[in-house]
C-alpha cells in the first residue's frame, strides 16, 4: 500500500472519527477459530487463529479510541463456540458483529483478494459489508467478492453481522506479509475504515 493512501486513509478516519460516528455504539468482534480450531494454516505454519486475534485486537484498541465500546469473543488462544460467539452478539445487542477471518485455497498460490460475507436481507447487514469491502480493495488494491452466505454465525445472529475474510494465508507472498505485526495493524486500520464508513453512513 502507497504511503500517500495511508496518509489520506488516516486523515479520513481521524475525521469521521472527530465526528462522533462510533459515539455510543458497541460493537462485537470475533476473531475467528482459537484453541483447538488453528484455522487455516499458511504454507510455512502461519496459523490463521493467530492473526485473526492480533486483528482483532489491533482492531479493538483503534475503535476504543474512536468512542465505541468494543467486546470481544476471545482475547486469548481459547476455544469458543459458536453458539457463544452468537449469543454474545445477540445478548448485547450488538451495533455491529464483526467476524474476522483469513481465508485459505488449496492449489492456488496467487489467489488472494478480500472477501465479505452476509445473510440477512432485513438489516442493513449487506450495507456493512459492502462499505467494509470498498474500504479493503482499496486498500489491497485488488477486486474482492460481496457474498452472500448463510453460515451459522451470519445466519443465528440477530443484529446486523458481517463475516470478513481479509486475504488468503494460503498465499506465500500475503503468510510472508502477515507475520509482520506492522501489516496487521495495516489491515486493522482499513477494516475500521470501512466500519466508520458504514456508521457514518447510518447517521
């Protein structure tokens, strides 16, 4: 990512940032698979379950400082279903779910692009996910996939939810790129982008 990009991304989010939009909203983040469940596994050992945690906090710290309040499925290496992921969500009432993966292709190297999943068709859920994958293609600067998916934590959650896969860990070059914790701050900063899009959007 160009250095000029960072910057204007920066000054984009500081600015939606100053104005309030995550003021009082809570929102859930999942990192996804933990303990037993690694996830996927890079072509030299990078576990996904590892850097979706690292996301996740990253994440966390960046929208704690924008106002919102931020919960979390997991803060260590531990096994969590997903029924409790769901329900946390649920229970919470959640302004936003946000279940946070890196996705994996058998035989295929030089796949590695962003993708973001929803289901519901009665919330604004579709909204989130299109605002936060604008913001990762940009960021990654290639076209990724709006999909529609009736997974468990999509489909059981009752709050507007999004499941974002934020690149392939099966990709030599990205598992390379992802054991740099500078990068996966990188990666938080351009999903928060998208998620103060989609709130400044709502207002």
């Amino acid at each position: 990512m160009k250095k000029s990009f960072v910057f204007v991304l920066i000054l984009a989010i500081v600015e939606m940032a100053m104005a309030g939009v995550l003021s009082g909203k809570l929102i859930v983040l999942d990192p996804g698979h933990g303990g037993i469940d690694d996830g996927a596994i890079g072509p030299t050992g990078l576990k996904e379950k590892t850097i979706n945690l690292e996301l996740a906090l990253s994440l966390c710290k960046i929208l704690q400082t924008q106002g919102a309040s931020v919960l979390l499925t997991r803060r260590t290496d531990e096994t969590v279903s997903l029924s409790a992921r769901i329900a946390l969500a649920n229970e919470k009432h959640a302004a936003l779910f946000v279940c946070i993966h890196h996705n994996s292709i058998q035989n295929a190297p030089e796949v590695d692009r962003p993708q973001v999943y929803y289901w519901s068709a009665t919330d604004t859920s579709k909204r989130a996910a299109r605002f936060i994958l604008d913001s990762l293609e940009r960021f990654f600067t290639v076209k990724g996939n709006l999909l529609r998916n009736d997974f468990k934590v999509l489909k059981l959650a009752e709050v507007p939810a999004v499941l974002v896969e934020m690149s392939f860990i099966s990709s030599p070059k990205r598992e390379k790129w992802l054991r740099d914790p500078f990068n996966i701050w990188r990666e938080a900063l351009a999903l928060d982008d998208g998620i103060l899009r989609y709130f400044d959007h709502l207002k």
